[in-house]
C-alpha cells in the first residue's frame, strides 16, 4: 500500500487511518466477531472454513492463519481488533506487543517499567537511512 503520507516514514509503525480502515474492513470483521464464544469455537474447530465467511485477502487470510501480527496490522487490522485474535489464542496485549517488537513478554515488560523505548533512532525511516549513507 503506497499511501505516500508522511507518517508513513515512522519506522515499524502502520497508521491506522481511514485508508488502512478501509483496506482491513472485513479483516476487522473476523477479528471482532471472536468476541463472541460460539464464533470462537467456530474458529477453533476449522479457522480456514471460519475465515471463508469473510472476503478477506489472501494476503489478510495468510496473516491470520500464521499469527503474523504486525503483518495485520501492515494489511489493515487495528490493534484493538487483531488482540481479539490474540486473546483467542490466549496472548495477553503485553504478551502481544513483546511478540510485535521481537522482545518478547518479559523484555518488553521491563522496558516500559523502565520508561518506555527511547525516541532517539526511532523517529523517521528517512534518518535511518541517511545514517546508512555516512
């Protein structure tokens, strides 16, 4: 998705806007319907035929089905909907944002007690690329 706005140059960061809501519509729609507990067993039972319920793209479906969260998120999901998927399958939001960031729970965990991440290196694509260059 070329969207070619300037927040798009925040490394490891997929803006969920009104274009990215709209790509992720029907990928939301599965995520949320795992609120309820029929649809998660449903899901549980055979996650391919479930997800056949939705047009979701090849792309979104092979997300889904590899658990590749931050793809989600890079082909439309909020964050809020995708941790329903999570939580299905028994992955806390910190236990999420660990897998996200490569850190795992109990590095992320320290980091944000610690503070949080540093902002320094983690502003704009651009820089870090400018930096390759010296």
């Amino acid at each position: 998705m070329a969207l070619n706005k300037d927040y798009e140059d925040i490394p490891g960061t997929f803006v969920f806007d009104a274009d990215r809501g709209r790509k992720g519509y029907q990928l939301n729609q599965f995520c949320i319907s795992l609120r309820l507990a029929n649809n998660r067993d449903a899901f549980n039972t055979d996650e391919a035929a479930y997800l056949d319920k939705y047009p979701v793209t090849t792309e979104q479906r092979q997300a889904v089905l590899e658990r590749d969260w931050n793809r989600l998120l890079e082909l439309g999901g909020n964050i809020y909907y995708t941790s329903k998927l999570a939580a299905n399958d028994g992955i806390n939001f910190q236990q999420l944002a660990g897998l996200m960031t490569g850190m795992g729970n109990e590095a992320y965990r320290a980091m944000m007690v610690a503070g949080g991440r540093s902002p320094d290196g983690n502003r704009y694509q651009h820089e870090w690329d400018k930096e390759g260059e010296n």
